[in-house]
C-alpha cells in the first residue's frame, strides 16, 4: 500500500476525503497533520481525532500544525462539521508529541504521497525547513477561477505566502477548482454514502441552495485524496505558474502539473462505494 499523509482543515470536504483514504486498502494512512483554515486549528484537530475515532482508525496519529485566522464557517459550519462534530465520538485524546513539520520530517519516505487539503502554511514550513515530499497533491488555486474572492480559493487565499513556497519550490500537482467545481456530491449520492457523513453537509449544502449554485456540495478534498489512492484517476498537464499575492494562481514559471480532467461518472461511483457502509 502507498504511505498517505494527509494534511487537513476539517472541513466537511476534508471529512469526506480522510474518510475515502481510511477506507481504501490501496493506501496506507500514516498520519493527519492539522492546519487552521475552515475553522481555527483547536477545531480542526479535534475534528480530525474525533473522525479517526468514527472511522475505527484511532491508531492514526495526529499532529498539530500551524495556527491561523480561520474564516470558512458559513460553509463548514461554526465547528467545521456543519453544526454536527457533536454526532462523532469524542473519545480519542491521542495527539503526536511531534508537531506537523517535525511529523512530516520524520514519517515521509521516498514513497510517501502527502496530500495537502487545507491552507499550505504547514507544507511550506516543511519545505523551508528541507523536506522533500516525493509526491505531493494539492487541492487548492483556480485558474481565472476564485471562490473566496474572485481569483482566489480558499487554502490559497488563507496563507498566500505558503501557496508560494508550494508552488516555487514543492513539485506539486495541483488540484483546481477548475476541476473541482466540476466534482458535485448531489442530493443522490449523499443519499447513498454513509448517512453520519452525509449529515455532515447540512450548512454547505444550505450555503450552495442560497448561492443557488448547485444541489449538493463540492467534494475539492476528495477529489485530490482519491488521486493519492489511485494515481492517474486524475489527468494532468504540465503548467508554468505562480501565486500571487493575494492567493490568486497564475501564470508564472514554476513548472506544476495541474489536474484538468476525470472520468467523473467513474470517479463518483468509486466514491460512492468506499463512503458507503
Ligand atoms: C477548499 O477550501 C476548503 O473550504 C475546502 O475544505 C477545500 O479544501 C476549497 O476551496
Ligand atoms: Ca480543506
């Protein structure tokens, strides 16, 4: 199996793809590492232990990273899980000793895959401090796309900074909103998942019918996480690009493979099966 760790904002996306990772024998979950974005970083780690803890996955540690202003609620709600982190178990205090950096500088092996799904302040500490990461996905950036302000996504935006340092220096492929706005959990399939994940989904989707964008909410997270388990669901294509320094992707001369295109129908049963009970 490939060593998967995950760095994570949960986040009910996040919820979805930690869920998808521990569920998949093809990969081998060594690690969350915690981040602020969604919510501030107490509520993110605490999430992350209290799924591990639902999902019978209590031997995974958790490490805390990097804290920060957090400002997603109106999507994840105030406690990042749309209101209902109270219906997971809330019995597993383990916290690694380590903090996230020191956790990556010491469980990555030349084979790990890191997937980094919440804002890259942990990432780009990691990198400054000369980690290597062999194969690091990114959900993050939008090209000419936004979602936080008009040419900005969220983890981009939350640590612009970070975002630079992942794209100037960390070899990632980049997962976009271009791709993932595309990647919709509708009303159906949320019927057929887990019910306790789909009940995590009540504010995003609330916050999706006011926008009245879509029926269902973006699975950006998932998305990234099942390219860790099954590479090549994902097609890339090799991009020149930057960060600005608002968080908004562009054009640049960093080479970064960006994922453009899946076999969603494909993608979404694949989801289906692994989220379902
Ligand atoms: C990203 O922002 C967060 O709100 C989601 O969990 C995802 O990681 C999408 O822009
Ligand atoms: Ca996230």
């Amino acid at each position: 199996a490939i060593p998967l760790i995950i760095d994570t904002d949960p986040g009910v996306d996040d919820a979805f793809a930690i869920a998808l990772a521990a569920r998949s024998p093809e990969v081998e979950l060594k690690g969350l590492t915690t981040v602020f974005g969604n919510v501030a970083l107490d509520l993110t780690t605490r999430n992350a232990q209290r799924l591990l803890s639902y999902l019978g996955r209590k031997d995974v540690p958790v490490a805390r990273g990097a804290e920060g202003p957090s400002g997603a609620a109106d999507v994840h709600g105030e406690d990042g899980l749309g209101g209902q982190a109270h219906t997971l178990p809330d019995d597993n205090e383990i916290i690694d000793p380590d903090d996230a950096v020191q956790f990556l500088e010491y469980t990555v092996t030349p084979d790990t895959t890191v997937a980094a799904i919440g804002p890259l302040t942990n990432i780009a500490n990691a990198l400054e401090s000369g980690i290597v990461f062999p194969r690091l996905i990114v959900m993050g950036g939008g090209l000419g796309l936004g979602n936080t302000t008009e040419r900005a996504e969220f983890n981009f935006w939350a640590d612009p900074e970070a975002a630079q340092v992942v794209i100037r220096k960390g070899n990632p492929i980049v997962v976009p909103l271009n791709l993932t706005h595309r990647c919709i959990a509708d009303t159906e399939f949320l019927a057929r998942v887990d019910p306790v994940l789909s009940n995590l989904t009540g504010t995003y989707r609330a916050y999706m019918e006011n926008r009245s964008e879509n029926q269902g909410i973006y699975v950006h997270d998932a998305v990234a996480v099942a390219e860790a388990i099954i590479p090549g669901t994902l097609k890339l294509k090799s991009h020149l690009l930057d960060v600005d320094d608002e968080g908004a992707l562009i054009e640049g001369k960093h080479q970064v493979e960006v994922a453009e295109d899946t076999d969603w129908p494909a993608l979404r049963a694949f989801m289906e099966q692994r989220l379902s009970v």
